[in-house]
C-alpha cells in the first residue's frame, strides 16, 4: 500500500457515520441495481453496533473500484484466453452488505466459465475459502483480497438446461455465503477403536439428515467426549461402533462454529493401505469401498460420521456385507478432515443474469462410431471441442469423455487433452450427451485438419469428416 493511500486509510477509521447513513448507502445501492420497486427483501438484521472502520468503509462504496490485485490475478488464470474472454459491465447485486459482480466471461456453445468478485462492504465476514449455496453447495474461490475483503470467485456453466438460456443468458442464483477454512490431520483416539466399544445409538432426524431410516443410525451425544489434538473448533463428543459394527465419529462443535454435514469425513487412506498390505485380507475381501456418511442432531451442533467400508456389494440394503469391526484394530491412525465456517451464514438474494456471447465454433458432421458411441458431429471453437454423442443399441453409456481427444494442425503440430468432462448428459427429453475438452491454450478452428478420440483418428477435409481408421506405431 502506497503511502497515500495508506494515509488515507488512517483517516477514514477516525470517521464516524451513523446506522442510519450505512442504511441509506446500502439501500441506495440495492436501489439502483435492482431497481426501487425490485428491492430484496432482508431476511438478517445487520448488527446495531459496528466498529468505525467498518462502518467508514460503507461511505465510499458509491464509488468502488474491483481489486487491482485480484484483476491481476484473473488476467493470469485466463492467460492466451484473455483476449478471447468477455468484458461484463453492470452485472451486479448487493444484499446483507454483500456486492456480487460479475467480471468477465470466457465460454463457447458447450460451456464455459463466469468470473466473480464477491465483496464484504461492510465487514469481515468472507474468507479464502468462503461457501456458496446457490441450490447446492460450491467453494470455487481461486484467490482471496483480504485488504479489500473481497473473493475472486470461478462459476461454471455448461450446455445444459441450467446453462445458457434461449436468451444467451446464464443465471446464477446466489443464496447463501459463509466463510470458512478447512482442517486436517485431526488425530482421533485409538483406543476408541476396541471392537467392544459399542455405544448407545439413536436416529437422526429427517429434517437434518439423508437417507433412509437404517442409514440415519448415529450415537447418543457425549459417551467418550475430550479435546482432539490439534483442533479448538470442535471436540470429540462420541467415538465408537453402533449395534450393527459400524464405526462413528462424532463431534460437537464449539459456539460460533459450523461444520456442514457434506464437509466432515474421516480420512480412509489409512484403512485402503492395510487392505493393500495384506494379501490375506485382499483374499478373503477382494471387494474393498470406502465410504461413509455423515447426519447433524441437536440443530446441527452435533454432527456424525458414519465409516461404511464395503466388501460385498447387493442390490438390497439388507445384501451388503461390512468390514468387521475387530479389523480396525490393525489401522494405525485415523484422522479428521474437512471444512468449517467460521464466521456466521449470510442469506440473502444474489441472483445475476449474465449475457454471454459464446465464441463462434466451427461444426463439421461425423455420423461415425467411437467404442460403441455414435459421433454425430464435433465442434471446435478457440477454447474447446465439443463432441454430440449418442447411445446404440445395448451400449449402457454414451460418454466419451474419459478418453483423450488430440487435434491437429496445419502447421503439422497437435494438442493433447488427457480427459474431458460431460458438458451435458443424456436425458429422456433429450436423449444424447456433449462430451467437451478444454484446450490448455488457444487454437484456431479454422486450422484444425484432424482429430483423434482415444486411438481412433477422423481427417477432416472441406469441413466434413472422412472415414475414421486406427493410429498404429
């Protein structure tokens, strides 16, 4: 920070403003991004008594300006893209004292990605690796200001019913933000592992859990609690195996701390390591997956960790077979992992309606088949080729994707894409997939002569596919 502006900032934390003025700074910038008569409603009262600097900060938010160093950071991440990508002015939404903009776009027909900047006007309430609900849960924070409190955000978009709209619009809807860190490495107690270690056993309710009755099995709160080394945001509140031989964790979680079921998990490595140093236990379980699950209780102060490592598989509940819990007793460590917010949930509405102009594509029929998949056409564009692919007769997957895709140049040089991703998936109403790799620098379309799935190679010649044939040597 330059000396002036680090001057400038002493100044502003002797200011003053009132509640009312930081009301009427906030109201008026909802006012004009949504409109007056299209004010969200506030669904959390902003606290009464706020520390000067941070009310100082909402006097000049009129006139902000986006982080100079997370736009330094964006311009790096897009790379020999930047020129490609899309400048988005006067995309932007504030609610609760949280700015959403959005900052440019890069995309083709098949999808691409929208870039965020996700501001705290009026506190510190985001972190590095801050949540997003937006209908699920995401943390796609790439990079982090904390002088100017603000997120640098990467949002996804795909070719898809929730994608691109007959409008060319993508609407990201925002609707809860946390901030939060991860942890790890949380040793847990090994004595706790004693096969006749059976504790007390209780359901979890619907409402805080997923999944059937039989799955909704946690311990009773506070049987084995104690301080985990390593950790002060949580303590071991019950550790042990239920009726059934299932191992749980569980935890309660200190006041101003949440764990998200979805973000809690035990670190497994430990127990597939075993399975792979034993050849006796291979033998007798050559079948061998780690899951688990995890349930809140109490108003999600508690939350419960379910070890469900299967070594027999069946189409019933009732078929699947478990590791026996006297196993665990080989297992040198077990730890904690996962994600914890630490600072409160914001709610509110960030709903953005971003235009995109897709970037043209070049799309050359093929109507060949690939392992079984029909390729009815590919398209190449600066960022990506896109495949339509749809499924024969007795093939159970349409999907390309995990094979790689090479193209071909004029100038005799090619790209390699190891894996690409499936940009749409096969649905009744829409019965064939888009299988999409992204190139790792641009490409000009128009110079593409060729392309090869896996070792299956397509010339290309006056923008039509010639017969396909194997790459051998």
């Amino acid at each position: 920070m330059n000396e002036f502006n680090e001057a400038y900032r002493r100044q502003m934390e002797q200011a003053g403003p009132t509640q009312a003025q930081l009301a009427g700074v906030l109201e008026r910038l909802e006012r004009e991004e949504r409109g007056a008569g299209n004010m969200s409603r506030r669904k959390r009262v902003l606290s009464t008594v706020l520390a000067a600097a941070v009310l100082t900060a909402a006097l000049s938010i009129a006139a902000l300006a986006a982080s100079p160093t997370l736009r330094q950071r964006l311009e790096g991440l897009l790379g020999g893209f930047a020129p490609y990508s899309q400048e988005v002015e006067g995309v932007s939404v504030t609610d609760q004292g949280i700015r959403v903009s959005v900052v440019k776009a890069l995309g083709d027909e098949s999808g691409g990605t929208i870039y965020l900047e996700i501001q705290d006007l009026i506190g510190d309430r985001l972190t590095a690796e801050t949540y997003l609900y937006m209908n699920h849960y995401e943390k796609n924070c790439v990079d982090y200001d904390a002088a100017a409190r603000t997120l640098l955000v990467k949002e996804e978009w795909w070719f898809d019913s929730d994608g691109l709209d007959e409008q060319g619009v993508v609407t990201i809807p925002i609707q809860k933000i946390m901030g939060g860190e991860s942890f790890g490495g949380v040793p847990l107690p090994q004595e706790l592992l004693a096969p006749d270690n059976v504790l007390k056993t209780t359901t979890a309710s619907q409402e805080q859990s997923h999944g059937n009755t039989d799955d909704r099995i946690i311990l009773l709160p506070e049987q084995t609690p104690r301080k985990l080394e390593g950790i002060d945001y949580f303590t071991l509140s019950s550790m042990g195996f239920d009726e059934r031989g299932r191992l749980h964790i569980q935890i309660k979680l200190n006041e101003g701390y949440e764990v998200p079921w979805f973000q809690f998990y035990v670190n497994l490595n430990e127990l597939g390591k075993s399975w792979e140093a034993d050849p006796a236990f291979r033998e007798t379980y050559p079948h061998f997956s780690l899951t688990g699950s995890a349930h809140e209780l109490e108003d999600s102060r508690y939350v419960d960790f379910c070890i469900q490592p299967v070594t027999k598989l069946g189409y019933e509940a009732d078929e699947f077979e478990y590791l026996p819990k006297e196993y665990y007793q080989q297992v040198h460590s077990l730890t904690l992992e996962g994600w914890i917010g630490t600072k409160e949930w914001i709610e509110g509405d960030w709903t953005l309606e971003v235009p995109i102009e897709p970037l043209p594509g070049r799309t050359v029929e093929v109507g060949q088949l690939v392992n079984g998949k029909r390729v009815e056409s590919a398209t190449f564009s600066v960022k990506s080729v896109s495949l339509h692919v749809t499924m024969t007769e007795g093939e159970p997957l349409g999907a390309l994707f995990p094979l790689p895709l090479t193209v071909y140049l004029a100038d005799g040089s090619s790209v390699t894409v190891s894996q690409g991703l499936c940009a749409h998936g096969w649905r009744e109403d829409e019965p064939w997939y888009q299988d999409r790799w992204d190139y790792p620098d641009p490409i000009n379309p128009a110079e593409v002569t060729a392309f090869s799935i896996g070792c299956w190679y397509i010339p290309l010649k006056d923008n039509q596919a010639q017969p396909g044939y194997w790459l051998t040597g």
